[in-house]
C-alpha cells in the first residue's frame, strides 16, 4: 500500500511493517517527511528515532503539533518519547505497539483511556468526566 510518504521513506529500505508505521507518524506530525530534519535510525525491530534539528513548534493549541502527536500516537497505538539529544537538539523516539491490554511495554491505551486516568490522578473542577 503505498502513502504519501513513499517518496521519503524508499531513502530507508530497511524499514519493516512497525518501523514504517513510526516513520508514517513522524512524518505526520512534522506535516511531510520533507520537514524532518536529522538522522533517522532503528530503535529495535519496532520503532525508530530521530535525533531532529528541527526549530519548528510543537504546542497544544495554536501551533497544535504536539497535541496532534499525542492523539496519532494513541490512534495509531504507537508511544510517542522526547528527549534531550544535545544542544538545540531533540530525540524524537516512536515505538509501535499492537495492542490495547497487556504488559506495560507491549499495550497502548486509547485516548480516551489516557485521558480518564490523568483526570482521575489529577482532578478538576472545571473538566466533567
């Protein structure tokens, strides 16, 4: 099947089914593969990361990239990870997942899930669950 990130992802022949997946989903939340900046590599046999250059904005609301982050990853049942890669640089991690229950490092709860279990540890007021 192929997608709109053909044209990138052929520059990573080793991609397998999970991997590609990851790949997907980063180019996704940086709106094209055309805007992801920095070296792409193998976390294992299901994910990938990216230590990105990239000085774009990820935020909640206006600028929404990481907001967007958030719901593909749990749509898609991938765990989304950022951490520090070095000056001015982030490392952008993408693990895929294949199921809903489980073992913690096996399982990705839907959005809905997440949402009830944050609510719940830290409540408020003003959000009716």
């Amino acid at each position: 099947m192929s997608n709109e990130h053909d044209f990138y992802a052929k520059h990573y022949p080793w991609l397998n089914a999970d991997q590609r997946e990851c790949f997907d989903f980063l180019c996704d939340i940086h709106n094209g593969g055309n805007h992801m900046f920095g070296k792409i590599q193998a976390c294992g046999e299901q994910g990938l990361s990216i230590n990105s250059t990239s000085a774009h904005y990820m935020s909640t609301f206006d600028y929404s990239a990481l907001t967007t982050a958030v719901v593909l990853a749990h749509d898609r049942m991938i765990r989304f990870q950022i951490e520090p890669s070095g000056p001015r640089m982030l490392k952008l991690v993408a693990h895929k997942r294949h199921q809903r229950e489980g073992r913690m490092n096996e399982r990705h709860p839907t959005m809905e899930d997440a949402m009830s279990n944050v609510r719940k540890q830290y409540p408020c007021d003003e959000v009716a669950v």
